[in-house]
C-alpha cells in the first residue's frame, strides 16, 4: 500500500511539474505551430475542423428569435430581460500541448456563451472561499446575507403612500426551506430555493412536469435532487454579489482574466432590472447563463484562456489563480447527479458525455451548444461554439484520433 501511495504522490508532483513547465500565452498572443511538430495526423486534423465548420447549429442566429422558436420561449414569464445579440458562424479552437494547432470560423468574435457563465460564477465563489469571505462552501448561506435593496426607479416615483405596508427590501433566505440551503446545495444546482427573482419565480423554469404541478409540489429537501435552473443560479449570482460587495465581472476581471491574459473584450451582464444598492452605490447583478438574456459575451480565444487555466488545475505561469482544492471539488460528482459538479463542470466519469474521451475529461458547456472540452490525459483543450449538442461528441472523437498517427 505504501509503495502504492508513494507512486501516486510521484505521479501527481510530476503531472505537476510537467504543468509548471508549459507555455502560457501572452495577451493578445496565443503561439501557434504545426500539427505535424507533435506527430499528430494532419488529415485527420483536418476532417475534424471541416466536420465542425459543416455542422452548424441549424437554430436562428438571432438569438431573440431563437428563444422564442424554443422551449424556452413557450415558459410562463420567458421572455428575455437581459441583452441578446445575434451569433456568429460555427467557430472554434484546439489546443493542444499549450499550442494553437487548429482554428475555424472566427474566434475573435465576441458572442454570448449562454452556461458556460456558470463556470465564471462558481469560480467567484471559490475566490471567496480562497480568501476567507466564505469560510465553508458547505456553510448555510442565510448567515452571510443582508436585506437587499433593489433598485427600483419607477417605484421611487410612486406614492409612498401606496407602499407603507410593503417591504422596501427582500430576504433571498426567508423560508424555513431556504434557510437550509447551503452554498454547495446551490454550486451543484441542489438547493430547490422557493422563490421568485427579477421577475422569475423558480418554478416558471423549465417546468417540465407541468406548471400547477410543479408549483404545488412540495420543495425538495437540499441536496437530494438536481434541478438545472436559471432562476437559482441568479440567486447565487447575488448572494456572492453581497459576500464580495462590488460587482461580480470586476472580481472575475482582477483575479481571473487579467492574470491570464484574457482580452478587454469580455462582458458579464445582468438583467435590465437586476440592480441593488448597495453600499450607496447602484450595482446590476449578473446572470448566470443567457436563459432570459444577459450572462457572459466572450470570444473563443478567452474561452480558451479559462478552459486551459482549468486544465492546468487552476495555475497560470507559475502562479496559482484558482485554488487547487477548488478545482478538485469541482470536477467531484453528487449522488443527486453523478455526471456534474460544482456548475458547470459536465463530467465524463460515465463516458457519457464523450464516450471517446477519458474518464477524466470535463466540459464546461452552455447552450448554442458553447462548449470549452477539457483534458488533461491528452493536455487538449477544444472551444466548438454553435454545434449542435449531437455532434459534439463526433468532433471530439475525430480530434482524438488526430492526436497520433497511426
């Protein structure tokens, strides 16, 4: 057993080592080379990028329109409150050993990435964890939150009068159910928060099993189910917004994309009435995902940036940007869902999601599809941005065979 254990720890510090001594991209520079300088098969390279180029998401690249043609469009209250933007082509990236070895469509192209946000999001609260605002991500989250004050202009011009009996702010843990939530129930999408904020109450998304079903059923205790809903995440967009007490992109900016290069171009948004005060200051908070609109709008390039910080376990350069124990946990399933982690982190322990790939790779995935595949067996990174969700696992499959030539 101990010689067992001291040929694991060999193992990691040598992972380690061989991580420490990759190439980082400067800003505004990612190095490319020749595939054929890594003995990878060019042709194979190259089906798999045309692959990617001809299988475009067939859905409306005007986003609005889109939301309407789906399921989502049909939701009680599903309308967009946040900004949409129409997409660009089929776009994407492979990095392979630190290095471009492949590229199609534009990826200077700033779009929204829709879910991958939430990666952005549950890496907020790991900095939070890191620097001691959160002492416990299994902590209760109600301790750590104040009332809210929203912004609310047009009502600052009614009748105060009308108002006298109503609350000027909110509690987002007022419940007995909500009070036992922790801040794990809502990184794994756990929690089954009861609720409605800004102007979407929690059971208005995706209700799958029927509206008045699901808003008479009785809530689940946290940890016990997952739910993927956007409603809870912009929960913990806000409860994070009040622990940190600035706005999210600008703890994002600071800890994360500056010290990786990441461009200027990358916008994080909220929703058009997703505003507090806060510390006298207006403050929007952020969204989650692009459900209803808002979230992250970013190019492939700085997709790639974040998915090749995850893959070097949260180091860039030498310097540690994420917590190691962070990224750790996040890649660490739930019995309520063994395919996912903290959100957005898409496992592949069941070979699921990509039956080619090893057991250890993970995605960061949002709808469109956006996907950045992550893998450190192979040291690959993928960014496909508007592929159909199918066919994500038929491109990967083809760049693995790629990686050598037979």
């Amino acid at each position: 057993m101990k010689k067992l254990l001291s040929l694991a720890i060999l193992s990691f510090f040598c992972h380690t080592l061989s991580f420490g001594q990759s190439y980082f991209p400067k800003k505004n520079n990612w190095e490319k080379k020749n595939p054929a300088e890594f003995g990878m098969d060019v042709s194979k390279l190259k089906e798999a990028i045309e692959f990617a180029r001809t299988h475009e998401s067939t859905e409306n690249p005007n986003l609005k329109i889109a939301h309407y043609e789906s399921a989502f469009g049909r939701e009680p209250f599903g309308y967009p409150v946040g900004p949409m933007k129409i997409r660009g082509s089929a776009t994407g990236l492979i990095i392979y050993k630190g290095y471009v070895v492949g590229e199609w469509g534009d990826p200077n192209r700033v779009d929204l990435t829709f879910s991958v946000a939430k990666s952005f999001l549950s890496t907020t609260a790991g900095l939070a964890v890191s620097e001691g605002l959160i002492q416990s991500e299994q902590d209760l989250v109600y301790p750590y939150m104040a009332p809210i004050y929203p912004y609310d202009p047009a009502r600052m011009l009614q009748n105060k009068a009308d108002h006298l009996e109503e609350e000027d702010v909110f509690d987002l843990f007022d419940t007995d159910h909500n009070r036992k939530i922790t801040w794990d129930h809502l990184l794994r999408q756990t929690s089954d928060w009861e609720g409605s904020l800004w102007g979407k109450p929690d059971w208005a998304d995706r209700p799958a099993e029927g509206v008045k079903q699901k808003r008479t059923r009785p809530q689940n205790e946290p940890g016990s189910v997952y739910e993927y809903n956007d409603t809870r995440v912009n929960v913990l967009a806000l409860a994070l917004l009040n622990v940190w007490r600035k706005p999210l992109p600008f703890v994002l900016k600071e800890k994360v994309m500056d010290q990786i290069g990441a461009s200027d171009t990358w916008r994080w948004t909220g929703y058009e009435n997703s505003f507090v005060i806060l510390d006298g200051e207006i403050v929007q908070s952020v969204s989650g995902g692009s459900h209803w609109g808002g979230g992250m709008m970013i190019s492939a390039w700085d997709q790639a940036r974040f998915g090749y910080l995850t893959l070097r376990n949260g180091a860039w350069n030498g310097k540690q940007i994420i917590p190691t124990s962070w990224l750790g946990k996040s890649k660490t399933p739930t019995p309520a869902n063994p395919g996912y982690g903290f959100m957005n982190y898409f496992l592949n322990h069941d070979l699921k999601q990509i039956p080619s790939a090893p057991k250890s790779a993970f995605l960061h995935i949002g709808a469109g599809t956006n996907m950045i595949y992550v893998d450190q067996e192979n040291d690959l990174v993928v960014v496909a941005r508007w592929i159909p969700n199918g066919d994500k696992a038929e491109l990967i499959r083809l760049i693995l065979e790629s990686l050598h030539k037979k």
